[in-house]
C-alpha cells in the first residue's frame, strides 16, 4: 500500500503531496499525522490519500505514525480546497494552519486574569435574551446587535446555559482579552489560540480545540484555520472587520470564507455577529440594532471655529459643560498630521487649538503608542477602536469629526466600511451613557448610516446592480477529465448575472487549464465573473 503525504512545512505552490509506501506494521487512515523522510530528514506530514499502487519506481517508506489528533476526511477536503483558493500548495496551508509539537514543553507561570464585572441595563438584557433564543434555535445566525457588549453578554450566556465548548473568533488582541475577562466569570477553563505563542502554548490549544476538552478558546483570523470539535460552537465576533482578512502576507485567506465553506462539510453551530455585518455574507437573521440618541450638527450651515472645519459652536459648548475629572471628553478625529503640508491640520493642531480654547482643561493627544488617560481632553484616532474598554465603559462624551473621511478612502465598499466604525464608536458613548455629538457636512448621510439595518443593505445592493456588481449566486468550475467525463474542481459564492433568479454558473477549463479570476477576485467576494465569461 503506498500513501501521499503533504509535508508541514513551507513549499512552492507547484508543489504536490509525496508518494511514500506504508509498511506492513502500520495501519495509516487519511487525515494522519506521520514522520517521513524528506531529502534525508524527517518530517511531519499528513496522509492526503491512500493508493493500492504508485506511479513511481522507487518510493521512500513512512517511517512512523505520531500521536497528534489526526485530521478528518472532511478536514483534509477543506485544506485542499483552501489551497486552491489560495494559490499555495497544500503543505504551505498546512505549515500556517497547524502548530507542530514542541521538542521540549515549556510550561511558563502566567499571571492570573481577573474577574471583571459585566453588567448590563435592563434594555441590552432584553436583547440578550431575544438572541440566545435565535441562537439557539439555528444551526447558523447572524446577528445585528447595538454594540460589542451585548456579543460579550452573548458569550457569557452561552457559557452559562450550555455546556458544549466555545470557540471566539475575534478580529483583535485587545477584544480577546475583553472576551477572557468576560469568560472567567463563568469558568476558569480558558485558553487563548493567537499569532504570538510559544510553541508549547500554541500545540496545547490546538490540541484542546481539534478535541473539544475546553471550555472556552478564544482566537484571532488564524484560527479560523483550524476546523474544531463537531461539538464546538463558533462565535464570531466583530465579522466585519476587515482584521478577518490576511492579506499583507502568504496565505491570502478570509475567516469568513473559511466558516462559511465548512459549514457544509462540518456541523459546528456558527454566529456571526456585528453592528453592521457584511452585505456578502448573506442575510441578517436578527436585526436588533436601535438608532442611538446623537446630535447631528450640519457643518455647511451652522457657525464654526475656523475655515479649517474643525470644532463647531456646538461642540464648544458640550466641552465647556461636560465635566471631564473623573472620566475623559473624547474627540475622535481621523487625521494624522503630514509634515509636507501645512495647511493639513492633524491630531496636533486640533489639540493647540483646543488648548488655547480651554486653557484650564487638560488635552491629551493619544496613538499607538500611548493609552486613553482617565480625565481630561483626549483627541484620538483609530486608536480608540482598539484600548476601549467593553466591560466598563469610561467616558464623559464623545465628539466626531469628520465622519464622512472613510467614504472616500476605502475602496468599493467604502459605505459599508464607515458605516460600522461610525456605528461602532456612537454605541462606546451609548454604553458609557454619555452624550454623543456629530459633525458632518452631509447630515443626511450620518443619519442613514445610523438608521434601519435593512435599508442599508438595500441601498448597498442597488448601488452594486447599478455599478454592474450583480448579485451572489454558485459558481462551479469543471475540467475536462476525459473523453466525456468531467471533474469538479472547485465551487465559489460568486456574483454573475442571473444569480438573483437561481441560476448556476459553469466554467469548463481544459485538462491543465487553470481560472485567472482565482487570483484577482474582489475583497468583498469571492471571484467576479462577467457576463462575457459565461458559458
């Protein structure tokens, strides 16, 4: 009997599995994790298939068969799809997906995470319950919610009233410590799966997830590459942010992609949750989200400070009254300040500016590098995306400047991108229960994008019909195996034409054909294929 066996390690993406032959004293299934000799050394691969015969004359013998939890048929199948999507060879996806056991484990003292308190107003405990119902009841959810803290509250009451293990998804380090915190309320049976492990953490928590003996594991983007425990419960939290995509180096995957395609292999529960999800990731089983109590103020009418459209006599006024020593006023401004233009005003100019207004007042300027002060003034950017703290919000107010900014930065889904950090940023102010103040040269725009869920994607999805951007439908790729027959190679969620009326899309390629679309699909899609195209 004679196996291929994909090597864990980095290869070309023209590289296939190896033909090995299996000795007579080993029984090796798809799925296992074997040593092999590669070019005189031994290596840890796994058996992609098994053959009665070899195309080659002399074959290497599989030296033993290790003791980690062996992948599934269904497991191997999703890898080798990834592969196709990715354009990388099989073992390249496998060295990215699968931490190798450590020569030597390490166990190292880590200091132990506090309880934190999470408490929530009788409004969010009323929508916490309506989507523990949803979720529960389906077999895959996606949830609109009014912030972060009802997804954390979600978390605390899965854990609570089942007792099947929990798989987090999060786009950040900052929200998985949040999510922790959250999680050791219930158990102290936590783990969390990140980028930047030792390799005796890392195998320890891959192990836990592909066997299902923990309670609660938490991850970011690359675990969405490992396929969990059929009795594991995924939760994704934040599923639009575009964190769930890698894209600055090899593998080009998407978490979403990778859920969404195991969903028909796998039977893990899936939820998927957001304050704006994804108009491709399909319909929004529960739309909770509630406009919040904000003040528009209109910039292209109403008085203001200077010519350079900074801080409007409304905003003045909130700064004046609000009282910032026991919790910070803050202003969130997206600029940074460019040195080779000086009429560019920045973070630093807004913050003279403020000084000078209110000398009596502290004003903080924070980045990356610096955290959000207790009191005072603080003009940030981004930055407070990721040091907001969801179990206990701390803010005195909140002010936004220049909202409309994303939509001409971003590319074609620039509309979608701002209206989830617009969304996000006025329910930090609602969930601290601290006034919340806008300005905006396009009013009306700033309240659709805080309107109706459903309008939105609407909206969206005309703006695509319109842009020729047709809607989702299946897209198949088959090649010409042999006089007659054909093979399927793989399936897409794809946008063509026809796809709203039920359609399905067929691409027939030669014998050693390949589709050029595979490398230069949209972010926001699968593949686009244009009518031209179709067959």
């Amino acid at each position: 009997m004679y196996c291929k066996v994909a090597p864990i390690r980095r290869f070309p993406r023209s590289v296939e599995p190896y033909d090995y032959q299996i000795p007579e004293d080993l029984t090796v299934d798809v799925g296992s994790f074997v040593e092999v000799p590669l070019r005189n050394t031994p290596v840890i691969g796994i058996v992609t298939a098994i053959m009665d015969v070899s195309e080659f004359s002399r074959v290497a013998f599989l030296t033993k068969i290790l003791s980690i939890p062996a992948l599934s048929t269904e497991d191997v199948h999703f890898y080798q799809r990834l592969a196709v999507r990715t354009y990388q060879s099989l073992s390249s996806i496998l060295f990215a997906a699968i931490p190798l056991p450590p020569k030597r484990f390490i166990h190292k003292s880590r200091p132990v995470i506090e309880r934190g308190s999470f408490g929530i107003t009788p409004q969010e405990a009323l929508t916490l319950k309506t989507c523990l119902t949803t979720v529960t009841e389906s077999h895959h959810s996606c949830l609109c919610l009014p912030n972060d803290r009802v997804g954390l509250g979600l978390v605390l009451a899965l854990l609570k009233t089942t007792t099947d293990p929990l798989f987090v998804l999060v786009p950040d380090v900052h929200m998985a410590e949040a999510v922790l915190r959250v999680g050791t309320i219930v158990t102290e049976d936590c783990k969390l799966f990140l980028a930047k492990q030792s390799k005796t953490e890392a195998y320890e928590s891959w192990c836990a997830l592909r066997e299902g003996t923990c309670r609660l594991i938490i991850s970011t983007r690359s675990g969405a590459l490992v396929p969990p425990h059929a009795s594991t419960r995924i939760v994704m939290l934040g599923s639009g942010e575009d964190d769930f995509a890698q894209w600055d180096q090899n593998p080009h995957y998407d978490a979403r992609w990778c859920l969404a395609t195991r969903r028909d292999t796998h039977s893990n529960a899936t939820v998927e949750i957001d304050v704006f999800p994804r108009v491709e990731d399909g319909d929004v089983t529960l739309d909770v989200w509630k406009t919040p109590d904000v003040q528009i103020v209109d910039m292209q009418t109403g008085a203001r400070l200077s010519d350079h459209y900074l801080l409007s006599i409304e905003a003045l006024t909130l700064i004046r009254t609000t009282d910032t020593t026991n919790a910070p006023l803050v202003i969130f401004y997206n600029r940074l300040q460019r040195a080779d233009n000086d009429a560019y005003v920045g973070v630093e100019a807004l913050a003279q500016l403020v000084r000078k207004e209110f000398p009596d007042k502290f004003v903080h300027v924070v980045n990356a590098q610096t955290n959000i002060p207790a009191n005072g003034i603080v003009i940030v950017t981004r930055t407070l995306l990721f040091q907001w703290d969801y179990l206990e919000p701390h803010m005195a107010g909140l002010i936004v400047l220049r909202p409309e900014h994303n939509l001409i930065y971003r590319g074609f889904r620039s509309l979608e991108q701002a209206t989830r950090e617009l969304r996000r940023l006025v329910s930090f102010a609602a969930s601290a229960h601290a006034p919340c103040l806008i300005q905006a040269r396009e009013p009306h725009v700033v309240e659709e994008m805080l309107g109706p869920t459903t309008v939105i994607r609407s909206e969206e999805l005309h703006m695509r019909k319109t842009l020729h951007y047709p809607p989702f439908g299946d897209f198949h790729v088959v090649r010409a195996k042999d006089q007659g027959s054909r093979e399927l190679i793989e399936s897409y969620r794809v946008q063509h034409a026809g796809a709203g009326s039920g359609q399905e899309l067929v691409l027939r390629t030669e014998p050693n054909g390949y589709i050029p679309e595979w490398l230069t699909w949209p972010p926001s899609c699968d593949m686009f294929v244009s009518p031209d195209s179709m067959e």
